[in-house]
C-alpha cells in the first residue's frame, strides 16, 4: 500500500528542491527512488520536473520527495512492486532478459534528438510495445531516452577499428550487442560506478550520453570523445509508479494526473531534458583543457552503418518473438521523429 502523510513542513534532506512552495499544502506525499548521483539531471532536473508537473495538476494537493540509495539500480523494478517506494526511474538495459521490446528504441540509426525520440517512443508502445506487458506489476509514466551515445575514453581514438579489444564500460541491451560487434570487451558496472571504474584503469572507456560528461564527470577520467553521427545506441528508460500507491489517490486526482502529466506530457519534458544535458556537456568539454571530440570519417560511418544493420535485423527478430509487431513499431518510431 502506498505510504501517504500529511506534509506539515519541509525535509532537510530535500536539498535538490525537489518540493516546491506547493509542499506545504500538499495531501499526499510520494517517495521517489532514485539511483544516480545527486547532481545527475536525472535527479538536479528531471524528478523536480516531475514534481512540479504532478504539483500544477493537482493544485498543490500530490508532491513527492526524493530518498538516495535505497537500492541498487537492477533492483528498482523489484522495489516499486514490493511497495518500498512508490516511484522510480529504471534503465531497461540492466535486467537482461526482463524486458526485450525496450531495445526497439535503442537501435543506432534513428535520426533525431531525445525530445523527439521520447515522444515516438510513447507512441509506439501504446500503440505495439505494452502488448508484451513486460511491464507488469507496476504503472509505467514515462518512456523516455537519452541523446545519441558516444564513446569516451582515456586516451585519444580515431577510427572505428581503433575500438576493437578495448575494454569499454557497456550497458546492456543494445549497447551490448553494439559493444559485441565493434570486438569490445565489455565491462558491465551500473552507471554510478562508471567514475571510479576509469578512474582505476579498469576500463579503457566507456560508451555512454554525452549528457554523462558532465553527470558522471567523464571529462576527468575519460577526456577524449569519439562521435559517431547519430550515436552507437540510446538508453531506454522508464518512470515507474507502484500501482497500489496510485490506486490510493483520489478519483479525481487520479484522473488529473493520467491527462496532464503521465505518459507523453511527462516523456516529451524528460526528453528535454535529457537534450539540453548534452549540449551543456559538449561546451563543458571544449572549455575543459585536455579534452577532445573527434567525429568519425565518413569510411567510418558507413562501416559502422553495415555494421548497425546487422544488430537492428536481430533486434528485431527477438522483438517480434514477444508477439509485438516489430517492424511496424520500428517504422512508426522513425516515422514520428521525421515529423517531429
């Protein structure tokens, strides 16, 4: 069952403001899990996002507040169904096996910004995705990814050979299957333990936003990024929401939620988010002595375009194997972000 209080003042530990001016009239209270580093835009930017979207719908009457640390982030899913928070944000990529239609977004080859992407994104899996219920046991609020990744690493590389039987820090999902293809040895740390695994030499680098040059302090430890034009993947993440806690609200409560926050309001304003991270990122590395972009020769895209075909064809034969109809879904996703 959802754990509501009435909120009489302020956390200390709500140092990211999570709660607005709203918080002290607000009826009831839900506690956001979150595992990225407090500075993360995850948490600096997207949960205030969230928090204010749910304040403004609801007059003042739902806010939530944010706890750390509360479990690891393969775990979050697990934690929101036990009821031990009622909302988190989960990277699909971390739990193999678990989810497979997610990977539809994640394909290198769309064209397009997150803003862009996550709101195809929605689309697709009201319309295909949700079919395969892989989400089942929470509600999902929010379908949202991040801009293109890119490569960042200790020492300089410039070309797409150069990539092969390095040891790269690699998601899963398709940034796995990608990382396999490129002849990477693949190291899989969740992204909090990013710094500390380059910073011990224990990775070469990483594949990861570029958002992340300034969230996971890559300009120090992994200085010189190689740019693939259109990413070698992008990460599929969700909002989820315990059901019971959801459930506990009011009729009327629920309803102004569902129409002005959840779903393709909140994922398109994530999606923002997530943009405005990457640019940032990008002047803070050419202000950031030391640190390089090197974009990819067209011999290179073109290699890497062969190369992303191949990954798409199996993607979306595993996709399909769930009963959702993949190719239709991966042409409505490229479809909605050309006419976005």
């Amino acid at each position: 069952m959802a754990k509501f209080s009435k909120l009489s003042t302020l956390l200390a530990s709500a140092a990211f403001a999570l709660s607005g001016a709203a918080a002290f009239a607000a009826d009831y209270t839900l506690t956001i899990s979150s595992w990225a580093p407090p500075t993360h835009n995850i948490n600096a930017q997207m949960w205030p996002k969230f928090v204010e979207m749910i304040e403004e719908a609801t007059g003042g009457q739902v806010t939530a507040e944010l706890k750390l640390g509360l479990a690891p982030p393969p775990a979050q899913m697990d934690l929101i169904m036990d009821g031990a928070a009622d909302l988190s944000i989960i990277f699909h990529g971390y739990q193999a096996g678990r989810f497979v239609t997610t990977k539809l977004i994640e394909l290198p080859g769309f064209e397009g910004n997150a803003e862009a992407a996550s709101v195809a994104y929605w689309r697709a899996y009201e319309k295909y995705l949700s079919k395969a219920e892989e989400h089942r046991g929470v509600k999902v609020i929010a379908l949202h990814t991040h801009g293109p990744a890119q490569l960042h690493t200790a020492d300089p590389i410039d070309s797409l050979d150069a990539i092969a039987g390095l040891k790269l820090r690699i998601p899963g999902g398709v940034g796995g299957d990608v990382g396999t293809a490129l002849g990477a040895t693949g190291i899989q740390v969740p992204a909090p333990k990013v710094y500390e695994t380059l910073a011990s030499k224990a990775a070469d680098g990483v594949v990861m936003p570029i958002d992340s040059r300034k969230g996971f302090k890559l300009t120090e430890v992994a200085p010189h990024m190689y740019e693939m034009p259109g990413g070698f993947y992008r990460g599929s993440f969700a909002f989820i929401m315990n059901e019971d806690a959801l459930a506990d609200l009011p009729e009327d409560i629920r309803q102004a939620l569902e129409e002005k926050v959840f779903g393709e309001p909140l994922s398109r304003e994530i999606g923002k988010i997530w943009d405005a991270g990457d640019i940032e990122s990008v002047e803070l590395t050419k202000q950031t002595e030391g640190n390089t972009i090197t974009v990819a020769s067209e011999a290179d895209v073109a290699k890497f375009n062969e190369l992303a075909a191949g990954v798409t064809e199996t993607v979306l034969k595993e996709i399909a194997a769930t009963g959702v109809d993949a190719q239709a879904a991966y042409d409505m996703i490229k479809a909605e972000m050309a006419a976005y």
